[in-house]
C-alpha cells in the first residue's frame, strides 16, 4: 500500500494553483483535454481523495519504486461520470496537474503497464510506446536512469 504523504500533497496543491492560474485560455477542442482541464481546475480536491485512494490500493515494491494495483490481467480503470479510464492516466494527471490530450499516450518506463507511480511515466505517442515495448524487451529496463520524482518526467 502506497501512502500520500502530505509532502507530497502540498506539493501537488502548489503545482495545481500554478496550472489553473496559467492554463491555456486558447480554443482547445480536443475532448479528453477539456476533460482532464475541468477536474484539474474544479475538482482538484475530489481527484486528490480518489488518487489517494488508487495508491492506497497499490503494493510498493521497493526493488523497483513501482505502484503496482496487483490485478492479474490489463490495466487497472476507473469510471469518471460515463467516462471509464485508465487508472495510470488519472494518476499521472492529477499528480503533474497536466491535461493530457486524445494524441498523447502514456509510456512506462518501468515496463510495467499498470504501475501508477507517476515517475516512471512519460508523455508520447503511439510509435514511441511501441518502441519502448521493443527495447524494453530487448535490453530489459534501466532501473538507475529512471527519474525519482514526477516533474522530472515533464521536459
Ligand atoms: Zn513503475
């Protein structure tokens, strides 16, 4: 079980009130945008009770910092109003306060598809998560190159 500390929540509340005082205030259509924009901006304490609760959910594993929910098979998902999710993209987003778009997928650095620790993920597209997949297999994961925070993984 992995729990919040309040470091790290006083941590997230800060880079959340930067995000909602300067967040894009262009025309943004995409979908999922506007979704992750609208519970970062007005439902920030709900999303943080709920992330809590999915790390609350996971077992640490010390060997590689991962946040695994332990399920057998797939990725963990939760429901959002009529929107089911994947667990990995709330938690990366309420952890960076950072809207992720339709394009954008999620890339584990940790090979793990269902880890939720925030630091092992980066932003990407399709060919790219293919290719971590690849490489992944081939040379295994660098463990030591993985970053130890969240906002490390933002470039
Ligand atoms: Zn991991």
């Amino acid at each position: 079980m992995v729990t919040v500390s309040h470091k790290t929540i006083k941590e997230m509340r800060a880079r959340n009130a930067e995000y909602v005082h300067h967040r894009m205030q262009i025309p943004i259509t995409d979908e999922q945008y506007l979704f992750w924009d609208n519970i970062l901006t007005n439902y920030y304490d709900e999303a943080i009770t709920l992330y809590q609760d999915l790390l609350a959910q996971t077992n640490y594993k010390s060997r590689n910092r991962c946040y695994d929910p332990g399920i057998l098979q797939g990725k963990l998902t939760l429901k959002i109003g009529d929107k089911r999710i994947y667990a990995h993209r709330f938690t990366y987003v309420v952890r960076v306060s950072l809207p992720l778009s339709s394009q954008q997928v999620i890339r584990h650095q940790c090979a793990n598809e269902r880890c939720l620790n925030a630091a092992h993920i980066e932003l990407g597209v399709q060919a790219q998560n293919f290719q971590d997949l690849l490489s992944a297999r081939a040379y295994g994961v660098r463990w030591e190159l993985l970053p130890k925070s969240a906002f490390e993984t933002i470039r």
